[in-house]
C-alpha cells in the first residue's frame, strides 16, 4: 500500500489527469471536511495522525511511507495536467467537500444557524468557529467548507417515520399534515419514539419503536399523525442540544430535505425546537455549494449568493412536547 485516499480524492486526482498511465500520488488532494470523517485528520489543527493510520494499517509507525492528500483550503485548487476530450488542460478542479459541508456552503450557512436535514436519513449539523470534541460519539466533529467546523449528528429514523404512519393511516401526505395540524401539541399525550429500524443516534441498534400515552381520548387519527411529527422532531431536537454542549450557539435551524416540504412539519418544527425555524425554498443544495466552491476557487472570493426562503421565521415553542417525548424514551429505553 503505497498511498491512501478517499473516493472524492481519488475523482479528483483522475479528473486533473493522473492514473495508471500517470501515477503521480504526490497530486492527491483532499478538502477539510471529507477528510475530517476519516479519524486520522484533525481538523483542529488540520494535521494527519499517521500514528493512528499506520497503528490500523498495522505498519510500523516510525516506518509507515503512505502518501496522503495534501488538504486544500476551501478556495483551494488544482490544475487539469493532461489534455482529454473533457477536459482541457489548464482547467482548475476544486477542493471538493462532503455533502453536509456542501450543503452548508450551498445554504450560506453562518455562524448561529443550524441545519436539520430530513431524508431517509437525518442530519443535525451547525457552523462554528469551535471545533467539537465529543468523547461519547455522539457527535460527530468534522470540519466545513468555508475554514470553519461543522459537529453533527446524525439519526437513522426520519423521513420514513411519516410515510410509514401516512400507509397506516391510509391517507396521502397532504392528508396527513392536515391530520396532524387539527390535533393540538402533544397529541393530547400520544406519545412515539420512532425507532423504527434502531437508531444511530441515541446509540441503540436493536431498538424498536414505541408508542405511548395511548387512552380512548388521545387514540385518534389526528393525534397519530401528530405524534409521528412529533417524534421524528423530538429526536433532531435532541441532537440539536448535544451540538449545544458542545459551545455551538444556535439561534434559529434551518430546515430541509424532502419531509420539510410536509406543511405540518414546518409548523410543529416551531413548536418543538426552542428556536425560530425557517424552511428554505427546495432547492439542490449540495449542488448549489459545489457551485459556490467552483466560483470560490476560480474568483478567491466566496460568493454571496441570496436563498429565498419559503417561509417567515417562525416561533412558537410548546416545552410539553418533548418533556413528554423524553419520558416515555427514559421510561424505554
């Protein structure tokens, strides 16, 4: 093993060139924050721990010649060596990013704001000047886009809560935002922690959903599809005050993905996270950031693009929602 990358270095070393017929493995090139999800950079003090990598290569650390990508600055680049039909050679390739860093830089994300992401999956992630250094793991410190940090935390359980509960309720989801927007917050007590398939994050592989607080008053459609807003919420939410721990100042969440289209999520967003809640206009996000990175490394200035936004700030915070949420997962888990 003479060098090792990750697979975005890898694209780029290719795009500029290089490969089997040009094997030059001193042009690998990486950026801050894909790098930082390695364990072996630190993007505190953007240095390699080789000691660690050759420990888990098994090399002998004093001995241990891997080549690894140099790391770019965010506005960083390099040049296309080799002519190709797609490419011309002179052309820059930028620094490259991962795709929550990305989508940060496609936001315009600054300090004191937070993202929510909900897909399959979903992401808690904020921009800071202060590098996190969470020893339960609960929060993951990688590096942004822009020269600065970006903790996280990420939740296994999202967007497939709401279609789950919709399919059990036989209703589409616009059906179902209506449904939950006619029951009041809390869900008269209807309580679920929709660990569905485990969770990531609390760290509980084997877990499986439960529903709470169930009475012939609060047993109603509407307080079912409430609930399962509620919870998948309540438990971003909670990965919104483990960023906290770490020094993170959130002062309003931007949210987005897929299930933020859902009316009723943006509304009962504002009820649960104790900050204003904004939805963006749906957008490519991650794409947009490349596109931010492109023009930064050719012009050296980041762009100042505007993101409409689809709604006001809004909020609207109802403590009882998660108070409730965090006693029946004590109480479960």
């Amino acid at each position: 093993m003479a060098a090792v990358a990750l697979p975005h270095d890898w694209l780029t070393w290719r795009l500029r060139g290089f490969g089997p017929e040009n094997p030059v493995l001193g042009e690998l090139v990486t950026d801050r924050s894909d790098a930082s999800g390695t364990s072996y950079f630190n993007p505190a003090t953007n240095l390699y721990d080789v000691d660690l990598l050759a420990r888990a290569l098994r090399r002998d650390p004093e001995n241990a010649e891997i080549v690894l990508p140099e790391v770019l600055d965010p506005a960083g680049s390099r040049p296309v060596v080799i002519e190709s039909p797609e490419f011309s050679k002179g052309l820059v390739v930028g620094a490259g990013a991962g795709d929550n860093a990305a989508a940060a830089l496609g936001l315009d994300a600054r300090e004191g704001d937070a993202v929510v992401s909900i897909g399959t999956s979903g992401t808690v992630f904020a921009v800071t000047d202060t590098p996190a250094h969470d020893e339960s793991g609960t929060v993951a410190g990688f590096a942004d886009a822009a020269g600065g940090f970006l903790p996280l935390v990420a939740t296994l359980n999202a967007a497939r809560i709401l279609d789950s509960t919709a399919a059990l309720l036989g209703v589409d989801h616009a059906e179902f935002a209506r449904l939950a927007l006619e029951a009041a917050p809390g869900a008269d007590g209807l309580v679920l922690v929709p660990y569905f398939e485990g969770e990531r994050t609390p760290n509980l592989p084997t877990a499986t959903a439960t529903l709470g607080g169930m009475t012939l008053a609060s047993t109603t459609r509407p307080n079912l599809a409430r609930a399962a807003i509620e919870g998948l919420l309540c438990g971003l939410a909670d990965g919104l005050e483990a960023i906290r721990v770490q020094g993170v100042d959130a002062r309003r969440v931007l949210l987005i993905g897929g299930a933020a289209q859902n009316p009723a999520v943006g509304a009962i967003g504002a009820q649960v996270f104790a900050v204003p809640v904004v939805v963006p206009q749906p957008a490519e996000y991650v794409a947009a950031g490349a596109a931010a990175q492109a023009a930064w490394a050719l012009t050296g200035a980041r762009p100042n693009w505007p993101v409409a936004m689809a709604s006001e700030p809004a909020g609207d915070h109802r403590p009882v929602i998660r108070e409730q949420y965090a006693a029946l997962a004590k109480a479960r888990y």
